[in-house]
C-alpha cells in the first residue's frame, strides 16, 4: 500500500537509538555496528518491493519513503567510514613521527 505511513521519528530521542559510549573500544563499536547492520539486512532482505515506496514521518525531513530514509542512512554510514579512515591515517602519521 505505498503512502501509508508505517513509521515515525517524533518524539524520539536520542538516548535510544544505538552509538558508542567514549568508553567503549573502537573493536567492539565495529563489531557491534557490524552485528546492527547484518540484522537490518536480514530484515529488510524479506520485505517485498512495494515495501520500500512505504512513507513514514521524519522529524526533520518531512514525509520520506522507506527507500529514501534507508539511502540516508547508508551516505550516513560512508560519510562516517571515511572520517574514521582520514583518521586513522592522521594517526598513523603522527604516531611514525615519534
């Protein structure tokens, strides 16, 4: 049934939504970012296509289909992947100079 709405983001907060503590360690943030993102693509892997054209209410962005929300979060996960590497090799950087 595309248009329907089957989710919305008001009145979530961000205390439930999943992110690493400052102590956790980056290894177990990975692995559990890993675990996170395997579980959705099991989940998401037996939805049927029309599933995906589905709106829902975003807190900030308004009506957004499944699709879009799902596409967000991917150049999200990039977008972060990337600062982790630009770190890294900063790291490494500084770390050969000593």
């Amino acid at each position: 049934m595309p248009g329907r709405t089957i989710w919305t983001t008001r009145g979530a907060s961000r205390s439930n939504r999943w992110r690493p503590s400052a102590a956790s360690k980056p290894k177990q943030s990975l692995e559990t970012f890993r675990r996170l993102r395997a579980e959705n693509y099991d989940l998401l892997k037996g939805l049927p296509e029309s599933a995906f054209d589905r709106t829902g209410n975003h807190s900030q962005n308004g009506i957004v289909t499944l699709r879009q929300m799902l596409d967000g979060f991917a150049g999200h996960a990039e977008s972060h992947a990337r600062q982790l590497q630009e770190i890294r090799e900063e790291y490494k950087k500084v770390k050969g100079k000593k």
